[in-house]
C-alpha cells in the first residue's frame, strides 16, 4: 500500500514522464507544416532533405536564409504562409488581392497566383521574393496600404452549398472514389467574405450498394472532408441534419432510400423479387448542402 511520501514520489516521476513527453514532442521537426506550406506555395511536396526544403522554402518567400533551429525556421515559414493566429497570413493577404482584382477566388498554387495577378496589373511578372511581392501589390491596391481584414467565426452547422464536378452512382462508383466538388455561393459572416465560391474541396465514396430484386434501392453513402476558407484554415464539413433537411425542403434528397416491401403489391414476395430497386445518382453538377462541425475563428475580407 502507498504511503505518503511513496505517493510523493510516484506524483513526481509522473509529472517528470509528461514534461518529457510534452519537451520530446516539442524537439521534434514539424515536417507535416513543411509539406502544407510545399503544397500551397508549389502544388507538391518534396523529397528532399528537411534543411534543403527549408532552404528552397526561405528563398522562395525572403530570398535569404532565416536565423534559428530547424524546428524554429519550421514553424516560422509555416505560421508566415498558413498562421492566422497573429495577424492574417500569406494565403489570407493574396486571396484578397486576388478577390479585389477579380472577384474570384483561382484554385492554384500562390506562386502562379501572383504572376497571374501581376501580369494582369503591371503586364508582367516582378522579380523578387514572395513577400516583397505581395507586400508591394498589396499597398498599391488598397488605400490604407493593406488587405482589409476582421476576425470572424464560422459557426457549427453552418450551411453551405457546393456543386459536385464527378457524376456520382451506386451502379459505377466504388468504394473509395475521390469527388471533387466546390462551394456554389461565397459564405459572409456579419458582411465579412469567408469562404469564396469556387473553393474546392474532395469528398469520398464510403460505401456503394447497387440496387436488387425485392426492390432493393441503390445506395450510396459520402464522407466529407473539408474544404479551406479565404485564409487558409481548414474547414471540416458534413452532411448532418440540417444539410439534409435544407437538402430535402430544395428537393436535394441525397441517400434516400424506399422500402423494397412498399412495391411488393397484394401478389406478394415471390412475384415482388422480380421487381427491382431504383439505382441511386447524383449527376455531375448536383447542388447539395453540407454543413460545418466545429466552431471556425478565421480572418474574413473586410469590403470597405
């Protein structure tokens, strides 16, 4: 039996365990920000080194290398480009240049964005680092010399609508087919723009079931994903109760099945399996309604 000062001591091994635990994770390299930032920044991941990913990442943005551990640099480019905790960030500031020079919201990576943006004002791309870049398009684009901005939440179980860009069927699709989709109508939060149209996300296949005799429907069940607002942050989405009932009130049914014994008839269950089910589609183009999981802070376009 544990006495007091055992109890002591036991109190004392288990809060030096969850320091270590917490010290050890913080030592470690967060390589999964540097493959977030390669995607947004060059459309893929890399394989090299984590330090000459690193260096080809501090070129790109500052053209020079950064002071600090590799831990440090990490996480600096990754707050630079993705961090919104602070103040708005790369991805927020060059989605609103672009949403002030075009109304509308380009699905590419920043670097083609910004030579687009700045072929499309100066006539031809500048030279220099992406924050030298962006820092100058941006003050000659807006009066106060910055993109207007303001904190905003998106709230749980806010609606949203996309459009599928795949043709969707329990009698050719397969468990685990990728569905690209994008959002149908931009999504304000108190007049602030948060999620553009056009914002495309992935949504997965989970399971198919065709239909059969006995009037067995087709089925086919969606896993969401998410898809990412104007700044950056990661939007978790599903298909809950309210997307289903705006879904069914807009005639949007989608997963709906009939009971195969409500077309059996007075002749009963040896003629009704010969009657088969309906196959279930979701055409290419198909407007439904999803809905948000969690409570989202995002920095949101501030129209002046």
């Amino acid at each position: 039996m544990f006495n007091r000062k055992h109890l002591i001591v036991f109190f004392i091994i288990i809060s030096l365990f969850n320091f270590t635990v917490l010290t050890a994770t913080a030592q470690v390299v967060p390589v999964n920000k540097l493959s977030a930032v390669e995607i947004m920044i060059y459309g893929n991941k890399s394989d090299e080194s984590i330090l000459k990913r690193i260096e080809k990442l501090e070129n790109t943005l500052y053209k020079q290398e950064q002071d600090g551990s590799l831990i440090e640099r990490t996480n600096n480019i990754y707050n630079y480009v993705l961090g919104n905790k602070e103040k708005p960030s790369l991805v927020f500031n060059l989605n609103g240049l672009e949403w002030s020079l075009t109304t509308n919201i380009t699905q590419d990576t920043a670097i083609n964005k910004l030579n687009s943006l700045e072929k499309m004002v100066f006539g031809e791309k500048k030279e220099g680092s992406l924050k030298e870049r962006i820092n100058y398009l941006t003050e000659i684009t807006f009066s106060k010399e910055k993109v207007p901005s303001e904190r905003a939440t998106i709230p749980k179980n806010k609606l949203i609508k996309i459009k599928t860009f795949d043709k969707i069927s329990s009698v050719s699709s397969k468990s685990g087919d990728k569905v690209r989709f994008e959002v149908s109508e931009n999504v304000y939060i108190d007049s602030k723009l948060v999620i553009p149209a056009g914002s495309t996300g992935i949504l997965k296949v989970s399971n198919v079931e065709k239909s059969g005799n006995l009037g067995k429907e087709g089925k086919i069940n969606l896993e969401f994903t998410s898809l990412m607002a104007l700044d950056g942050s990661e939007i978790i989405i599903d298909l809950d109760e309210e997307a289903q009932m705006m879904n069914r009130s807009q005639q949007l049914a989608l997963g709906a099945s009939i009971l195969g014994a409500a077309v059996l008839g007075p002749v009963g269950l040896i003629a009704g399996y010969f009657v088969k089910g309906n196959e279930e589609v979701l055409p290419k183009g198909s407007e439904i309604y999803v809905q948000t999981v969690n409570n989202n802070p995002v920095y949101g376009f501030k129209f002046e």
